[in-house]
C-alpha cells in the first residue's frame, strides 16, 4: 500500500476542498455549520499558501486532511497562543479505517511536538457536533472556551498540552545538596 502525509501544494486546493466539502456534508445535514462548508476552492487555496496543511494520501488519492495554523499566523480574537488544528476531515469513502487518527496523530506528534517543539495544541468543534467531543477529550484534549462562529454555530474550544508545566515538572526541578 502507497501512503504517505504531505504538506499540500496550491495545486492540492481542488482536491482538498472536494475532500472538505464531502466530509462536511453529512454535518450540514444535521444542521452543524463550519465555516468551510461554506467556502470556496480559493479560500482553501489562500489557506494552503498561508497555513500548513496536511493531506494524508493513499495511492495518491487525497483520503485525510488537516490544517495547522501558528501563533504568529492568528488575530488577536484567538482563545490561545498555542498552534490551532482545524479544517479536520476524512473523505467519508474512508471513513473508520484509522486515516483520522493518523493524521491528527501525526500532527500532534510529529510535526508540533517532536519537530517544532510546541507545548501544546488547541481546536474547536460544535458544541451539537454528534462525536467529535467525545473524540477529543479521549485524545486528551480538554475544553476552555466557547464562542460562536460567524454562521451561529456554539463552538467549544479544547486544549492539550504536551508538555508539563515546568514549574511542577520533577525533571525542571532544582536540587539542592
């Protein structure tokens, strides 16, 4: 089997938001409303130029994204100062065969903890959203805002941490003699 995790292209922009617009139809049809199910193949474009976005690929074909939004890259209403995930999907062809878990695993790990050493990352998701909650808070992520989106969507915002707080952290500790 041919796999791999890229950094998508501009030329990647249809495809991804092809996969974006599949994975989120089965949300709006039970009336949960991300922003991107709204957009277009030009704001993914945009996004892929600016951001970091991820694309989990499988004999070439496109099965998995996620995009990585960095401090330095967010307005002053960001909930945190830690790397964003978002745009999170899974072309639903796909769908329960592990593909999700890899790429946010890869993301987590990989690119933000081991490479970029991030302390921690932070998402959102509808608050109605029929599992990702749930998914999330099994991942280790735990809720610490909530706002609503420009389309009227509750969304809550969940966090996690990679590394401990280096004052209580036993390896930061100074000893004395």
């Amino acid at each position: 089997m041919s796999q791999s995790i890229e950094v998508a292209k501009s030329d990647d922009a249809e495809e991804i938001f092809a996969l974006l617009q599949r994975a989120y139809a089965a949300l709006v049809a039970l009336d949960v409303h991300f922003t991107i199910s709204r957009g277009s193949v030009e704001q993914v474009r945009r996004t892929i130029e600016l951001e970091t976005v991820l694309v989990l690929r499988k004999w070439k074909r496109a099965v998995a994204t996620v995009t990585v939004r960095f401090p330095w890259q967010q307005d002053d209403s960001a909930p945190s100062s830690l790397p964003f995930i978002h745009w999170f999907a899974v072309d639903p062809d796909f769908k329960g065969q592990g593909y999700g878990r890899e790429i946010i695993s890869w993301a987590e790990e990989t690119l933000l903890k081991d490479t970029l050493k991030a302390p921690g990352v932070y998402l959102a998701t509808a608050t109605k959203h029929p599992w990702l909650s749930d998914l999330y808070l099994r991942r280790g992520y735990q809720p610490f805002y909530h706002r609503t989106n420009q389309l009227g969507e509750a969304l809550v915002f969940l966090k996690k941490e990679f590394t401990a707080n280096a004052e209580t952290s036993p390896e930061k500790r100074v000893r004395t003699a």
